[in-house]
C-alpha cells in the first residue's frame, strides 16, 4: 500500500523571499490589501506506507528542500 | 618529457557554457581539454574538471540540485578528495554547493530578476590553485548572468567562512570597494566565488570563460585557467597519487 503525501516548502523567514515581495506588490497594485506574503512550493507523491513520515522527512532533508535555507511542512493523505 | 594538465568540461543535459569553456582552454590556451558525460563514473584521468554554467535540468527544484545526484558528481567527490582541482562557474557553484562540496547556498537575486552584465571583482586570495596569477586585492572585470545567485549562508558560517579566507571573490565598485549598489545580487558579505577549506575546490559565479580574449571586452577570467595549469605542471607527482 502506498500513501499519497503533500509536501509544502518555503523559504525560512529569515532569508529575503524576492518573490513574494514581487507577488504583494503586485496585488497591491490591484488594490488588493496583503502583507506578509510568501511564495513557496508544493510537490505531491505516493510512498509505502510502512513509515511513510520518516521516508518523507528524509527525501525533504536530503533532496526536496535545501535545509540551510528552506522549511517544509509535511501534510498526510491527500485524495485525488 | 612534457607535462601538460588535462581538463575535464562537465556536460549535464542543460548545460549551456561546456562548449565555451572548451573553446577557452583547448583553443585559446592550448591545453588537453574533453567534455565529460555527467553519467561518467571516473574523473581519474583529469587533473581539473570544470562544472561549466548554464540550466541543468532546468534549474528544477533548484538550481544544481538534480545535477548534484549525478553519477558524475559522486565521482567528483572521489577526484576532489583526492586532491584534484574542481572549478564550478554559475550553475557549477549551484551545483557544488547543492551537492555539499561547498558551503552555503545560492538563492534567487533579491532584485527578483536575472542579472546579465560585466561587474567588478576583488581578489580576496592569491594563494589557491586559481588565484596565483592575480595580485592581492586586485580588482578585475567578469561578466555575470544568473537568476540565482546571491550567495546566502547564516551567520556563524559566513563568520567561519570569513576565518578560515575562503572568499576568494568580492563583488565591489572600480575602486575596490563593496559598496551595495556595486553587488548585484545581494549576496551575504558580497560573496562572489568560494574556495573550499582543503584550497582545491572553488566556485564563483561570475564567467571567466566569457573574458578570456580582449575580443570579448576582456581577459580578466583568462589568468584563472592559466593558474590551475601551472599549479598542476608543478606537481607531476599528484596525477601518479591520483586515485579515482
């Protein structure tokens, strides 16, 4: 059995995030009121289920995220 | 007997600056230079290998990071430990330092957008493989091209970094200094090129293959490739040590 994972990544808030400061400009722009925003990225894929979390916490330290400067959040089932 | 440094040029798919820099040392300098498949699993018969720029892998995931699982890059790992000179130049810096061979990492420019012009450079370090033919504090022109660049490390690695002189390259203005209208990408302390603590691995991310003839508008990057040739001449014995 596999398990259909999400995983959300963004910069950490200490490192200057160019792009979401480019995004509120732009929604500012439009007269749209945000602060604080922040542009990251999702990836979705399908894991044995057998000890699925510390499998995804493993490919996010080692390849999907660069720790040094990114977080990521790993969210359970996701349906399709 | 005649003893001449061979270069290996990395091609990874999306590569874009390999046949530049083979131009530069086969046909401006005249040394043994080949390209190398990044599926190659042995580096041994090189004494430099060049991690040319351009968009491996299309700068997926980030810029580097799918390179960096190369087979090629775990051979790198043998031939850099062994004491080979490796030279990452703008993606190949992505590349070694996704890849851990270098520290800190390259993110996207604070302007938000590409950057493509000549910038100004201060010569941090003469005493590596790369940098002896520049003199200390020299000030020289390269030209950039990166989206992701700016060098970002967190501040008790840039304060070890600082330490141990492994900044080799200073982004700063004709006169020599780091102003931040003269860094044009943001990096931390105006990082431009990094060696590693052991001296026989650097990456910068300025081209110096793009400035090796005055026909280009320079030939600043040229001294360079020049230095790792000589550095390698002095030490026919390395190559005998060299394991794979």
């Amino acid at each position: 059995m596999s398990k259909r994972v999400r995983v959300v990544v963004f910069l950490k808030p200490g490192v200057l995030d160019a792009q979401g400061q480019a995004v509120e400009t732009g929604l500012r722009a439009l007269g749209l009121e945000a602060s604080e925003v922040r542009v990251g990225k999702a990836f979705e894929l399908a894991v044995p289920e057998e000890g699925w979390r510390e499998r995804v916490r493993e490919m996010c330290d080692r390849f999907l995220t660069n720790p040094l400067v990114e977080e990521y959040e790993v969210l359970g089932e996701v349906g399709r | 007997m005649s003893f001449e440094p061979r270069f290996g040029v990395v091609v990874f798919p999306g590569s874009n600056c390999d046949r530049d820099c083979l131009y530069v040392l086969q046909d401006v300098l005249g040394y043994a230079a080949e390209f190398v498949w990044h599926e190659a699993q042995d580096l041994s018969r090189f004494d430099v290998v060049v991690l040319p720029g351009g968009f491996s892998y299309g700068d997926y995931l980030r810029a580097g990071a799918v390179a960096a699982t190369s087979p090629v890059v775990a051979a790198l790992r043998r031939f850099a430990a062994a004491g080979g000179l490796v030279l990452g130049i703008c993606n190949g810096f992505q590349v070694l330092v996704e890849c851990g061979l270098l520290p800190g990492a390259l993110v996207r420019n604070h302007s938000g957008v590409f950057r493509c012009q000549w910038v100004h450079l201060r010569v941090e370090r003469t005493d590596t493989p790369f940098t002896r033919l520049y003199a200390p504090g020299e000030v020289v022109r390269m030209p950039i091209a990166h989206g992701e660049g700016r060098y970002y490390a967190p501040t008790e690695v840039l304060a070890d970094l600082e330490a141990r002189r492994q900044v080799v390259f200073r982004y700063v203005d004709g006169h020599g200094q780091p102003t931040a209208e003269a860094n044009p990408n943001g990096s931390c302390n105006a990082v431009a090129g990094v060696v590693s603590a052991t001296g026989n691995v650097l990456g910068l991310m300025p081209h110096p293959e793009r400035c090796a003839e005055a026909t280009l508008g320079g030939e600043d990057g040229r001294r360079l490739f020049e230095g790792a040739a000589l550095w390698v001449r002095e030490r026919p014995h390395l190559r005998a040590e060299a394991v794979g």
